[in-house]
C-alpha cells in the first residue's frame, strides 16, 4: 500500500522545528510534511497576512509537492489555516486534526496584549519566557531552536497574526463528512479545553483533553501525540 501523506502546519512565532518530533518517528504507513508558512522562521512573506493568504499558499505548495487528498494536522494558528483549507473542499483530504487549534469562530487576543506581541520578536528572553509557558510540564529537547524560529518571523506578523485570527471564521457545516479529530491540553490558557470542548461539538465530533499538558502538548508528549495520531489514520477509510 502507498504511504499516506500528513501535513502539519505550525502555530504563530512557531516554525516547522515545532513538528521535529514527528518528522523523526512518523506514524506508521505515513510520510510527515511540515512547511514553514510565509513569513515564519526566516521565510518570505507572501500576500496579505490572513488565514485565507495562508490557506492559499498552502493550495499551492501542495500542489507543487504533488500531494493529493492529504490528512492535514493544524496547531494553533496552523489549526486555522487547516479549517480554512478543508472547508474550501472537503473532497480533497482525507481527514483533518485539530490540536489547541484556533476555533471556527475566530480567536480574539485582548488589545493589552499586543504590546507585548511586538516587544517578542526583538527581546529573546521575552520570547523565552513566553513560549516556554506553554510547555508546563517541559520544554522540548529543541527548545532553544524553537526560540531562535520566533524570533525570526517577518516583521509585521506579530500582530497581524493576531489580528488575522481575529477577523477570520468558518462555517463548520462546510466541513460536514470529513473525519475530523480535535485535541487539546488541560493546561492550555490560550485555547483553553471549554473552547476545545465547544469547537469539537461544532465541527460534529467529541474532544480529546490530554491531562497535565499545556498549548504545546504535541511537543510536551510527543509520544502520546503521536500515539492518537496514529489510531486516528488507522481509523480513516482506505482510499489511498
């Protein structure tokens, strides 16, 4: 049988270093992509800074990979870029994972917060001190790399990113008929488990909550991570 292909978009100040755990022990029967989007790690911005210009570019550098009908994994902001590519055709994967995914109405950032959105591209310990509370049960052995990446990501989208979230919404019912698994940490406080609970509902299916993990659980327990990642591909019709 030919292996599968997963794609997993990384989150805001984030890169693809955050799926190198995945990348190293894929799941079984699958081959693991992982793209820095637009304007993140050091690439160039490209378009607008929106989800649907994210979602397009996404279109477009599958298509030059040649991969079709994907499983498309999303965390964070890449869970919003992920909705809004599966929402335009739902035909065209194979199955959608949410973890700590912006929900599909949007993720507001309070307006006291944005100060501190700009301050963390130029202030490394900032930036530390930040991301490293979204792993509070430990930070992955990469942890510096994943620092470096933040603070590499184009001017302009420390808060236009934000903004983007904000502004951005789908219609879960566009998604109807796609296999579709939804996760999150119970320490999360930026997609906390109540909106995690909310969005799985919306989108027709239930939530899983790993205990004692935070936003970045993927990377905090990448063994657990990937352990549902497979019984989810395993559980997906065979159409490949």
């Amino acid at each position: 049988m030919p292996e599968g292909v997963l794609v997993a978009l990384h989150g805001n100040f984030a890169s693809s270093a955050w799926w190198a755990d995945l990348l190293a022990d894929p799941p079984e029967g699958w081959r693991v992509l992982a793209p820095d989007l637009p304007g993140f790690a050091g690439t160039l911005p490209v378009g607008d800074v929106s989800i649907a210009a994210y979602a397009d570019w996404v279109a477009g550098w599958l298509a030059e990979q040649g991969v079709t009908r994907p499983v498309v994994l999303g965390h964070s902001l890449g869970g919003a870029v992920a909705l809004e590519f599966a929402a335009r055709d739902p035909a065209a994967l194979t199955g959608l994972i949410l973890a700590a995914s912006a929900p599909p109405s949007g993720l507001v950032t309070p307006e006291e917060n944005y100060p501190v959105l700009e301050l963390l591209r130029g202030n490394p310990q900032l930036r530390e001190l930040s991301l490293g509370a979204l792993f509070p049960s430990g930070r992955p052995a990469n942890f510096s790399r994943l620092v470096e990446d933040a603070g590499r990501m184009a001017a302009g989208h420390s808060s236009g990113n934000a903004r983007a979230l904000a502004a951005w919404r789908v219609d879960p019912a566009r998604l109807a008929g796609l296999p579709v698994m939804v996760l999150g940490g119970a320490l999360d406080t930026l997609v906390t488990p109540d909106l995690i609970g909310v969005q799985a509902a919306a989108l027709g299916t239930h939530a899983t909550v790993l205990e004692g993990r935070g936003h970045g659980f993927p990377q905090e327990d990448p063994r657990a991570f990937r352990a549902l990642v497979q019984s989810f591909l395993a559980g997906l019709p065979n159409t490949r």
